[in-house]
C-alpha cells in the first residue's frame, strides 16, 4: 500500500529481514498519528486491528503488569505506544514493562529499551513477532521477551542471552529469572480470561 510518498507493507517473509528498508524516524514521525504502523528495519509494516480476543488478553496481562509496577515503583504501558529502539526500528509493542532503573528511556514515547516486552500474537501478526520482532528485541537487547498464543493457551517465556533469546522453563507459575518481582500464575490467567470473556 502506497500513501503519499510512503509505501506501507506487511510481514511476509520466512525470516527476519536481512537488509535495513529506505525510511528512518523522520519518516515515521511525519505519518498521521494513530496509523497501525510500526518501522521495522526501515519499513512501515501495517497490520489490521485486532481482534477481541487478543484485547482481552493484553487487558489482562497489563492488569498483573501494573499490580507488580505499583509494588516495585516499575511502569507498565500498553499499545500503541512507539518504543525507538533506533534511528530504523519503532516497535510499538503490546505490553511494556520498565523497571524503575530504566526510567530515564520514558519520555514523550519509549526512547530506548524496556526490560520486558509482550507481543500476543494474531493471524495476522504471528510470523512479523515470532521472526522479525524475535530477533529484533534480542538484539537491541531487551531482556526479556513474552509470547502468547491465545488459541494453545500458552505464554512462551525468552530470556536474552548475548543478543539471542534462549526458552524460559516454566510450571504453573512462571518466576522471571531475571527480574524477582515479575511473576505471573499462567493456570489462574487463562482462568480468570475465561470469566471475563462475553460467551
């Protein structure tokens, strides 16, 4: 999709891009506020809206976010919210969590790289987080990275390991191995997902 001189595209590819696309954050700042559109290694990459399922899930997840941020003076923030990771990449993440030791990257937006970052994936979206936005977030170094599938049922947990993310093991109850605060029950959140939802 082309819209004035800025051409829009989806994630299509098999793997992460392996080359940096034309636009930069001048470009991206200068598109109409609220466009679903993210700079991904130089590209605006678009997405449809998503779907009431996926809402009530990040809903959910920013609701245990913000219950830990309150006790631990962190912040939590949900999309859209531009995080510039640099000059080519402005994810805009669909959970967000800072540490109160990282605060200073909160300003006008997210300028720089929050501790915890949470995609839940759609149709539509599934293979730009599991591919593009996978190695993205673990080279900028992020350290930790979520992934929930609301059709398994499932939240994957990664851990960032020298720019790559390794598999978090996890029972029932997950423990961040990297943050003591962060923990969330998986059993009672899919539960209590069940409540909420309109039958």
């Amino acid at each position: 999709m082309v819209t004035g001189s800025v051409t829009y595209e989806s994630f299509t590819s098999d793997s992460p891009h392996s080359t940096v696309g034309p636009y930069r954050a001048m470009d991206y700042w200068q598109l109409p506020e609220g466009e679903p559109v993210e700079l991904l290694r130089g590209r605006m990459i678009v997405s449809p809206s998503p779907s009431l399922l996926h809402q009530f899930v990040v809903g959910l997840l920013y609701e245990r976010l913000v219950s830990i941020a309150e006790r631990s003076h962190a912040f939590a923030m949900v999309a859209p919210m531009d995080t510039v990771l640099s000059d080519d990449t402005i994810p805009q993440p669909d959970v967000i969590y800072v540490r109160k030791e990282n605060r200073a990257i909160l300003k006008d937006r997210v300028r720089g790289v929050p501790d915890l970052v949470i995609e839940v994936l759609s149709p539509s979206t599934s293979r730009r987080d599991r591919l593009e936005k996978f190695d993205l977030y673990a080279k900028h170094g992020i350290a930790e990275y979520w992934l929930v599938d609301t059709e398994a049922r499932t939240i994957e947990f990664f851990i960032n390991d020298g720019g790559t993310f390794t598999m978090a093991t996890s029972t029932n109850v997950y423990q961040s191995p990297q943050f003591a605060e962060v923990q969330i029950d998986i059993v009672d959140f899919w539960q209590v997902l069940d409540q909420r939802l309109p039958t």
